[in-house]
C-alpha cells in the first residue's frame, strides 16, 4: 500500500520504515483528510476526471470511511505509513481501482499541508473558548473583589495598595491578547494548500479556488512552491501556545504565592488541591505548578519547530514530518491545564480579612505623601527625597507612617503638616485612583464591564464554525 513505490525495486528496510512512519501521531487528522478529499473529488469531477456516477460512488465511499473511522471501525495498521496511506487503503477497499482515481491531481505535501490547516483552525477555536472559560472565571472573582484592599507588588516587594479585582482583572487582560492573537493566526492561515501538487501547481483543469472555498478558507495559496513549504502557520501557532504558556504561568506562580502560610490571601478548594503522602496537613497548590511547569513543554515546542525549518531548502523535505507532533502536544497540553485552572479559579476563597490587613504594610502608602506634596506645590524631586526621609524616620522608630506625631512630621520636612494624614489611609489610596485603567474601584469596575463585554464576543468567535463538517 505504498504510495511511491513503482520505481523500486523492493520494499523499504525495517529502520527505514521505522523511521519513516508517521501514523501513529498523524492519525488524528483523519477527518480533515477526508473532508479535503470530497472537495478533491468535486474538483476532478467538475475537471471531467470522475464521470458523475463515479463521483457519486466515490462521495459515499469517503462518507461511509468517515464514519468507519469516527467509531473505530476502521483503523490504521502496522504496515499503513501514514494517514494519507492508510485513508487510501480504506478507500480502495471499498471501491477497487475506482478509488485510485482520487489521487490524481494532488500530492502528500499539499494534503498534509491542506490537513493540518484545517485541524489547527478547528481546534483554534475550541482552544479560545478554554482560554475565554478561564478569563471568565478569573473576571467572575474580579467582581466579587472590585473594592477588596490588596497590597500592590513590584519586585516582589509592598508597593502601593491595589484592590485585588485589578490583579486578578491584570491576568484577564494577557489571555484577552492571546485570544487577539489567535484570530489574527486564523486569518493568516485561511489560505487553501490543496492543488499545489508536490510543489508544481498541476497539468490538469483543477479549480484551487472552488477547494478552498468549499474547505472554509478565504482564498488559495498564490504560489505553490511556498505553500508546501509553508510552516510559518506551525510556529505561529506555536508562539501563541508559548506565549499562553508563559502567561499561565504566571499566573500559576502567583496562585502559589497566594496559597501560601507566608501570604495566606487565598485558600483553595479541596477538589482542586492535592495532598502529601507522608504530611498529612499539606494541602499542594498542584495545578498552579503543573501550570507553571508545562510551559517549558510548550516553549520547547515552538523552539522544536523553528530550528526544524531554519535551514530548509524549498520546498518540501521530509524533515517537516516534525511539525505535528508538537501542536498535537501543545493542544493535549492546554486541554487540561486550561479548565484545570479555571475550576481552581472559580472556587477558590479570598480571604478579605488578610488582604485588608497587609494592604498598607512596608509603607506602601509612601507615594500618596509624595503626590500629595506635589499638589501642594513640591517638585516631585523634592517631594521623593522627603517621602524617603520620613520612611526611614519610620523604618528606624519601627512605626507606621500614620503613627508619626505631629511632631515628627515636621522634623522631616516643613512641607509636612497634619493635613497629610488624609492621604494615610488605604481607603484614600484607592478613591484617589480615578484615571481610566488604574486600581480605584471606579476604574476597575469600568474595566470588568469592558471584559465583560469582550468575552462575549469571544465566546461568539470561539464557537463559529469555520471547518464544514
């Protein structure tokens, strides 16, 4: 059942079939194959290839695989050396040398090419809507917290209070971006590979533009060279995977962060937690970490597939075989780190209590007495180095800033006077943060409304259908 071999004389060594064989992980795009293969069949027919009694036969041949290969029925074996070889075997199986006819027209490179196009916009949009099912949950806790005091960090360290509706809105915004820039891949990728041939284009009446648009793409591809060696639709999808990746993580590491005796700001739900086989007190923020430890699988990933390509001739090599396997990966991947995250996100217990307590720790409302020296007319140069001294005059006395006397006060600067003692409370920090996109409550409820209003949208994109079933 090869599919190459008239000129040889016989058949390939164990190592190289070995080495060669591909259906193993190519198998799941089996129905994107057959799909591509009606709308072939369509075209060579309206070619005068297949006489309409063929093509009525051949169309309820590839109907009937479909279904023998969506149950089980029908199965890749040992000897197919991948999902185009196996798919003609069935194929022929049910229709003798009619079936053969199917091939004409088009080669492996521009069908696997066509293939994995048509999977990958598929499953682009059911990995939007798992990432749109994490936003939600995340914006979900956010409106729970629009007026929950926070402590604010850079560097790890206090900085300035926040209410803890912004962080957690601060993690929706990245996968709002992830979700931008997988449609912006799907338009890039809607472009039909199918009559490329090999890589010449074909001899015979074929009609590129009638496949792609009968697949869903948006047009054909102009040069038939590039589009069997096109991958840049691999790594792209890739980065957006990594980069996804990466932002989980984060947010990931800040979970851990939160769960922790050392912040205590959030405790998580039994169902989404695990526990130690010789502690029996622990309570493991596993799905946090696996989050956080499953991006290098998906930066590896994109790292695999971009030094693959990097030295190919064109058009297509044999090396390209490579490009599968990591975006079946990454996608396996985020299927089940995704709704992981958003269940341990939505059921998971702020404690507003501890947030509160910690909001104003390690003088993190430094920088409202600096802006408030500004209004009085301090150059903020100045204003920083008297905010400094009375920190460290606080820093020495182990007080707070609001514990300063009167007294004080004046020692570190004339500027200061009693009247700033109105900008030493976290609740004034936070009113005070009135400009669009900032921690005031104001500003972060307007900011749930706009998320809100966006997944909505996303929601509607991630559940389009864009591959004809």
């Amino acid at each position: 059942m090869k599919l190459w071999g008239g000129r040889f004389a016989g058949g390939p060594a164990e190592a190289l079939a070995r080495l060669s064989v591909s259906v193993h992980f190519d198998w799941r795009l089996a129905p994107y194959d057959l799909l591509a293969s009606k709308a072939h069949a369509r075209v060579l027919a309206n070619a005068g290839l297949l006489d309409p009694e063929e093509l009525g036969e051949m169309l309820a041949a590839l109907d009937d695989l479909a279904i023998a290969v969506e149950t089980g029925q029908f199965r890749p074996t040992v000897e197919d050396e991948d999902v185009h070889t196996a798919l003609e075997r069935g194929l022929l199986e049910r229709l003798g040398t009619l079936g053969g006819k199917l091939r004409a027209g088009r080669s492996r490179n521009d069908q696997v090419a066509t293939d994995l196009r048509l999977y990958l916009r598929d499953h682009a949009r059911r990995l939007a809507g798992q990432i749109g099912e994490l936003a939600e949950a995340l914006t979900e806790q956010a409106a729970r917290h629009v007026d929950t005091p926070a402590p604010g960090m850079t560097h790890l360290q206090h900085a300035q209070p926040v209410v803890f509706g912004h962080q957690l809105l601060a993690h929706v915004q990245p996968l709002l971006r992830d979700l931008d820039r997988l449609r912006d891949w799907d338009a890039r990728t809607a472009v039909s590979p199918l009559g490329s041939g090999a890589l010449a284009g074909s001899s015979l009446p074929l009609d590129p533009v009638a496949v792609a648009k009968e697949l869903g793409f948006d047009s054909a591809a102009p040069n038939s060279m590039d589009a069997v060696a096109d991958r840049d639709f691999v790594a792209e999808f890739l980065f957006v995977t990594a980069l996804l990746g990466v932002h989980l993580s984060r947010l990931g590491e800040e979970v851990v962060l939160w769960t922790s005796q050392e912040f205590g700001w959030v405790v998580l739900d039994d169902a989404f937690t695990t526990g130690s086989s010789i502690m029996p007190q622990k309570k493991n923020a596993d799905i946090a970490e696996l989050a956080r430890g499953k991006a290098g699988r998906l930066i590896g990933g994109l790292v695999t597939v971009l030094t693959m390509l990097k030295g190919l001739p064109l058009a297509y090599d044999r090396d390209m075989q490579e490009d599968k396997e990591p975006v079946f990966d990454a996608l396996d991947t985020l299927e089940l780190v995704l709704p992981a995250l958003a269940g341990m996100i939505s059921t998971m217990t702020v404690r507003v209590d501890v947030l509160a307590a910690s909001a104003p720790i390690g003088f993190s409302l430094a920088t409202e007495v600096a802006d408030w020296l500004v209004r009085k007319g301090v150059p903020f140069r100045e204003a920083h180095e008297i905010t400094g001294q009375l920190v460290a005059l606080c820093a020495v006395r182990e007080c707070e800033l609001h514990e300063v006397s009167d007294d004080e006060l004046a020692t570190v600067s004339e500027h200061l006077d009693p009247s700033v003692r109105q900008v030493l409370s976290v609740r004034s920090a936070l009113s005070a943060r009135i400009t669009p996109g900032s921690t005031g409550p104001g500003p972060v409820a307007d900011q749930l409304a706009a998320v809100t209003e966006s997944l909505i949208g996303w929601h509607r994109w991630a559940t389009a259908t864009v591959v004809p079933r």
